[in-house]
C-alpha cells in the first residue's frame, strides 16, 4: 500500500468515525425492530451517499460553467450542501432528518426534469425517492410520494410543454408524452412500493418472530428452576448463567463469568473434561455425564450434565443443564445399605425360622400360604396323608374335607385376634403321633392381616403324661393296698397276740401259732407285692426331644 492510499483510507476511517458519532445516539436499540433497520439504511445513506453525490455534482458545476448556465450550479451545490447538513447536524431529530433529505431531492429532481426533460435523469430521481421514502419512512409516506411524483410530471407538461428540455435531445411534445411517462413512472413506483413494502413486513414478521423466539428461550433459560450455563468450548469460560446456578453454586453472575468451568471441578477431573469437550466439540452431539462440582462455600456435589453444542456469533457454546443429585445419591446409598441390613436381618430370621422345632406355616387374609418352613410338611397334618406346602395355594387344600368346618372357625376366630391352641392325635403305620397347633394373628399396622399356624409334635410328651398318669394310678393302688389289704392281716395279728399270751389250753395256743403263721405269710405277700409296685412306681418315664 503506498502513501495515497494509506491517506485515504485514513481519511476515509476517521470520516466515518465522525458520522457515526452524530448519528449514533439516534439509533433504535432493539435489533428486532423493523425500524431499527430502517435507520439504519437510513444511516448508511448519510454515510456513504454525501460522498457519492460528489459524482453526479461536479459535472453539473462543469456544464453549469461550460453553459453560463448559474442556475445548474447552485441547484447542485445548494442540494449537496443540504445532504452535509442533514448528515453532521447534531440538532436534528430523525424522523426530520429523513423528511429533509426526501424533501431535499424533490427540487433537483423538478429542474434536472424541466433541463433534461423526461428521459433525462430528474425521472430516475423521482423514481429513486420513492424506493428510498418506502425504504426509511413508514409506507404511507411512499403512496404519497408516488401522487407526487405523478404531480410534478403533470405539472410540467401543463406549465411547460415545448420548454423541457433544454440540455437533452429533441423531447417529444403533446399530450402522449407527458401522459406515457406519468403513466409509467406511476406503475413502476407503485409496483416498487408494492414489493418493497410487502418485503418490510415480512421481514418485519420474521425479525419478531425471532424476537419472540429469543425471549421465549431467554425466558426458558432464566427462568429454569435448574443450574444452566453457555460455556466457550475452545477456552472453557462461562459465557452466561441463569438465576438458578447463582442461587444454587452461591457464585454471583460476575464472579461465574471471570471462572471456567475448570474452576468448579476437582483437578483430577479436569483432564478427562478437557477431553470429553474437545471431542464433543468436533462430533457436535448432545451428551450426558455424570460430574462433581464445588460450591462457592467448598461443598462437593454430584450433579449430572445434560449438554448440547450450540454456534452463536461463530462461536461454539456448550448449553449445559446441571441437576444436583447428591441427595439422591446420599439416598441410594443408605436404601443400599437399609436393603443389605434387611438382607441380613431376613437371612437371619430365614434361620431362625428353619432352625426351629416347630412346622410353621404364614398365610395372608385369603388363607393363601405365604411362606412355611421344612420342618411344615412333618409337623402341621391337616389329614392323615401329609401333602407338600406351596406358595399362594389355598390352605383348605391341605384340611381334610371332614374338617374343614371346623378349622374355619378356628381361623375365624385367629383373624378376629384371638390366639387358638389345640392338640390333635393321628395314625401312623406302627404307631400314634400327637401335634399341639397354635394360630396367631399376624398384624400389620394395627391389622390382621394373616394367621401363623404352628405345629409340634408333641407324642413324648403325651407318652410322658401318660405314663404319669399310671404311675399315679399305681400310687393309688399302694395307697389303697397299704389302707385296706395290709390292715386285714395286721388287724389279726393284733387279735391273736391276746390268746399267745394267755392261752386257755394248749390247743387254743396252737391254733393261735397256727393262725399267726397264716397272718404273717400273707402279710409277707402283701409287702411283697407292694415292694414290687413301689419299684416300678420309682421308674420315671423320660422326654426323648425331637430335633
């Protein structure tokens, strides 16, 4: 680049520093807004046209002089002058500079038609301000341009109809003339106006739309009871955080926007994220992941990330979505470890349960069997044929029909909360059994809900009983031995001891011998007797347990 043109550029750079600066605070801040964008344009026609016009004003001055024609160059120079006012008035309001700058051309364009008539160039002006009126005011002021325009062309042909034209070639002349110009002009702007209006709106439509859009997922991501956050995938750094995040991580939105996303993290996760968004970063899909985070305060959460790539401003962003569950891992561990306590305990109590001599059978309100033990099927005999218990099956199957009244009421009155117990005796093939049954009510909450049948055998124990009962029966039989049998002989003994002492003659004494010799053998029999009663008296019966 040489010297010229660095110059300039320079001189080119600060122009339009310096325009911008006048016409900046005029600006509409909303982008969304149609008419932000007409200012715009608007702007960049102040910016770029002022030193554009220059090209159509110097060879209107050239011929202005060439001709000695003063009023070309002051039309030129006075219409340029206006253009360097309306561009760095610092006074002007917008809607008056855009009035001013249309009003400004209407002039040139009457005396470029009047001088170059209608084939010169004031009809391109004309034609020109109407695109430019719809393109910077509302639509209303571009109709009413087109009425100009149409006004001025009639008016001309009226006031001068053989005087235009001055500077152009030979014009036709009549009514046809003015008629086919006006005519034209008149449909090529109102089509113009048409098109560019019917363009304004839907772009008008479209930028609210997006307007909308944006504030709907503005809202969405404000206003999300969960963490959010934008991250720069290529730097880490927040790019934005919603509400939640600063409620919930304790940062303030300015302090997360100095961190990265790093800073959150413990190290010894940093490498693996570094390497999980690059390669998301080139992929572009969403993922989801598992993560620890501090709080502004130290605390370590575990949250889990739910994350999409997103390009804004040629940027590319992660959207993250953070749920904190530590809460809900902190209970997955204590339900982990309530259900290995519930694990033991029901291991624990499935031993106790099988480990006990008695048969135990649960049922719930149906009589359907819940769970039994394996000492059941020997123990619990509903019939004089044992059947296997099985789960869900109802319990009168195992009753035999005889009984089955009967044990209906016993069931009734265990379900009404009573405890009943009964002992019952069956048949085997060499010999008698006993089991002593007991129903409980199993309560649930407050409610019955089932019944627990157990059974023992109990057959040593009715053996026992028994064999108490004899044994009481041979006491009884001593006993009455002693009162009754053994005090007929001793009764005797005590009648003769009179005649040994003093017998009448020596035959009374040896019948008395005689009869004292019969008393005591008998007696010696009895005690015999009794002796042997008594041993088998002494024999007590035992209890043979059963495993």
């Amino acid at each position: 680049m040489d010297a010229g043109q660095y110059i300039l550029k320079k001189w080119l750079i600060k122009y339009e520093q310096f325009v911008k600066s006048r016409l900046t605070p005029l600006a509409a801040e909303d982008e969304s807004s149609i008419e932000y964008w007409k200012t715009q344009l608007f702007f960049t026609l102040l910016l770029y046209g002022l030193p554009i016009s220059l090209i159509a004003a110097f060879p209107g001055i050239y011929l202005s002089i060439t001709n000695r024609d003063i009023t070309m160059g002051v039309v030129d120079i006075t219409t340029f002058l206006g253009f360097a006012i309306i561009t760095f008035s610092g006074r002007l309001a917008l809607f008056a500079r855009k009035l001013l700058l249309i009003g400004l051309f209407y002039p040139l364009a009457i005396y470029l038609i009047i001088a170059f008539g209608y084939i010169g160039p004031g009809i391109f002006y004309l034609f020109g301000l109407t695109v430019i009126t719809t393109l910077i005011l509302p639509v209303y002021f571009a109709y009413w341009s087109v009425l100009l325009s149409s006004a001025i062309l009639i008016s001309i042909a009226v006031l001068l109809p053989q005087g235009a034209g001055q500077y152009g070639p030979q014009q036709v002349t009549g009514s046809g003339s003015w008629v086919a110009f006006t005519s034209n002009l008149l449909f090529l702007s109102g089509i113009a106006v048409i098109l560019i209006h019917r363009i304004i709106d839907r772009l008008g439509e479209t930028l609210l739309n997006k307007q909308q859009l944006t504030q709907r997922y503005q809202m969405l991501f404000e206003k999300s009871p969960l963490p959010m956050w934008l991250f720069d995938t290529e730097t880490l750094q927040f790019k934005d955080v919603n509400e939640a995040a600063t409620r919930h991580y304790g940062y303030s939105h300015r302090e997360f926007l100095n961190k990265k996303i790093t800073d959150i993290r413990p190290a010894a996760d940093n490498f693996a994220l570094a390497e999980t968004v690059q390669a998301n970063r080139k992929s572009g899909i969403p993922y989801e992941q598992y993560a620890r985070h501090y709080k502004k305060n130290g605390e370590l959460i575990d949250v889990r990330i739910e994350s999409s790539l997103l390009e804004v401003e040629g940027k590319l962003l992660r959207l993250v979505l953070a749920t904190d569950i530590t809460e809900i891992i902190r209970n997955e561990k204590e339900m982990a470890a309530a259900n290995e306590r519930t694990r033991r305990s029901e291991s624990d109590l499935r031993a106790i349960f099988e480990s006990t001599v008695d048969g135990i059978v649960l049922i719930d309100e149906h009589n359907r069997v819940k769970q039994f033990n394996t000492k059941a099927a020997d123990y619990i005999r509903f019939q004089q044929m044992p059947k296997q218990f099985e789960i869900g099956r109802d319990i009168f199957s195992y009753v035999s029909s005889l009984l089955h009244d009967d044990f209906a009421q016993l069931l009734l009155r265990s379900q009404s909360g009573e405890t009943v117990q009964y002992d019952r005796q069956y048949r085997l093939s060499k010999s008698m059994m006993w089991v002593h049954y007991s129903l409980s009510p199993v309560y649930t909450d407050d409610k019955v809900t089932g019944v627990c049948i157990t059974g023992r055998d109990i057959t040593p124990v009715k053996t026992y009983v028994t064999k108490i009962e004899q044994q009481n029966d041979l006491f009884r039989e001593i006993a009455w031995t002693q009162s009754h049998v053994v005090r007929a002989p001793i009764a005797r003994l005590l009648g003769l001891l009179p005649l040994i002492r003093n017998p009448d003659t020596d035959e009374d004494y040896q019948a008395s011998l005689k009869y004292l010799e019969e008393s005591i053998t008998e007696l010696d029999k009895i005690v015999s007797a009794v002796i042997h009663q008594s041993h088998q008296a002494g024999q007590m019966p035992k209890i043979v347990e059963k495993d």
